[in-house]
C-alpha cells in the first residue's frame, strides 16, 4: 500500500527533472482539467 507521501516524492522527484516550460504546461492542465 502506497502512502500519499511516497506519491509526493515521486511527484517532487519527477519535478525536478522536468524543464521549467512544460512543467508550467502540466501544471496548466491539471488545473483546466480540475475545472471541468
């Protein structure tokens, strides 16, 4: 059973290796998606 924080860290780990552009990108999507 996978524990909220460990998903944070992968979260966290995936972040840092994203260029800072399409991290913006992601991070407007998950909000327009959030919208619907």
């Amino acid at each position: 059973m996978d524990s909220p924080n460990q998903e944070m860290h992968e979260s966290i780990e995936l972040d840092s290796k994203w260029p800072e552009g399409q991290k913006k990108i992601f991070l407007a999507a998950i909000e327009i998606f959030a919208q619907k």
